[in-house]
C-alpha cells in the first residue's frame, strides 16, 4: 500500500475472506484509497471442499460485507483453477477471473496450450466470463508477471518481456505478494527459493518495473477496469470452452 501510494498508481489486492475477517481495517483502507478488492478464496488453499463453491459464496460475502463493495474479480489460490469454479463466478456476478498462467510449471500445471493475451469463457446459457492471465512472453512462453520468476530471475528480463507484451498490444498482468517485500524472519519456514529477495529486494524490483512502466507510458489499471474495456473488445471474439 505504501508502495502504490507513493507512486500514485492503481492496483487490484486479491484478498481470501480469512485474512478480511482478521484484519478488516486494513481492507477498509484498501477500498478508501480506490483500489479494487477482488476475491482471492475463502482461505489460501485449493478451490475444493470448504474453498470451492461454498468458500467461493462465503469469501465473497465477507469482503463486500468489510469493504462495502461486491467483489467481481477472482484469482484462484495456487491459481488451481477448475470448470466448476469459474462457471460459479459467473452465476455469482462476477466480471472476470485471473487465474491462469499459460505456461508450464513442473509439478503444478500445464497450460501452454492456453491464449496468453485475454479472453473469454464460453458459459453456454450462463454467457461469458472474461479472463485475463498473468503475463507470460508471446513466443517462449516465460512468466515474467509471475512473482516467482521475477523474485528468482530479476527484474531486467522482466522488463524485456514487458515491452514484448506491449508491442503485441497486450496487457501486462504483474503478480505481487505483500509478504514479499517484508523481512521474513529466519526462522520462518519456507523454501529457499520462496524467501529469496524477500524484503528490500523485492521493493526495488517492483519499483524498477514501475519506473520501467512509466517511462514506456503505461497506463496502471485496476483489473476491473481492465476486464471491462476488455469485454467490449473480445465481445465477438470465438470463446473458449472451460478446459
């Protein structure tokens, strides 16, 4: 938030109803400053048992119940998305999902074969959901939006597969975690590669990509935003049929 704030740029938090509920001050700061909250699960787990059409319904009511606004965005936690879920999110009113990173990443998913630049679900009678993936590079398919690679990689290839993006005309969807820029205790249990650059680090890579934005003439969005001048884009567009 301090970060957003000073550089004065807009942004979405994806928020699990868990965290709203233990610290709703925070939330309602969130939605005072004009960012946009969007649903990030009911706790930060698959989006199965009490995370899937229950936690879905319940995780939304909690943060419109905090923020004072119903939330219409949703990224999947682990970005374990499924059929079932994002048909859900169209009945429960939502505008677009966020969970799709259209790479390979061992041991979790395979989605090569999906688009990298934003689309829409195919819902039958239900109509459309847009979805708007974290950036990936057009032809080697390298996640440069995704937290991760930027933490483990660096922010200079991130910037080179930005302007890529953006010379195809697409969106660039960059992934942060708060707890990345704070010190992780030592004695916090997490991988290596998970606590590597947490902190300072990770701030000035952020603010490196911000800067980078900037000087390209970016325009910072909320994802709402972005998903609603996307629907009108994509609105005669072929849709695709969830998985």
């Amino acid at each position: 938030m301090r970060v957003l704030e000073r550089e004065g740029i807009d942004a979405t938090f994806f928020i699990t109803g868990f965290f709203a509920s233990k610290r709703p001050e925070l939330v309602r700061r969130i939605a005072d400053m004009g960012w946009e909250i969007a649903n990030h699960g009911l706790r930060h787990g698959p989006a199965a048992g009490r995370d899937g059409m229950d936690g879905l319904r319940a995780s939304g009511e909690i943060l419109e119940r905090i923020s004072g606004a119903r939330p219409l965005g949703y990224r999947a936690p682990r970005l374990r998305i499924g059929p079932g879920i994002i048909k859900a999110l169209k009945r429960f009113g939502y505008v677009y999902d966020s969970s799709i990173l259209p790479t390979y990443v061992p041991g979790r998913f395979n989605w090569l074969g999906m688009k990298a630049s934003p689309f829409s679900w195919d819902l039958g009678g239900e109509g459309r959901l847009v979805e708007i993936p974290i950036s990936v590079t057009p032809i080697l398919r390298i996640p440069v939006g995704w937290w991760w690679f930027r933490k483990n990689f660096g922010s200079r290839i991130c910037k080179i597969g930005f302007d890529a993006i953006w010379r195809r005309g697409m969106p660039v969807i960059c992934n942060v975690h708060p707890w990345e820029l704070s010190g992780l205790p030592k004695t916090y249990r997490m991988p290596a590669h998970v606590k590597f650059n947490c902190g300072a680090a990770s701030e000035a890579q952020i603010r490196m990509l911000i800067a980078h934005g900037k000087r390209a003439g970016a325009e910072f969005l909320r994802m709402i935003d972005l998903a609603e001048s996307i629907s009108v884009d994509i609105g005669g567009s072929d849709p695709i049929d969830p998985f």
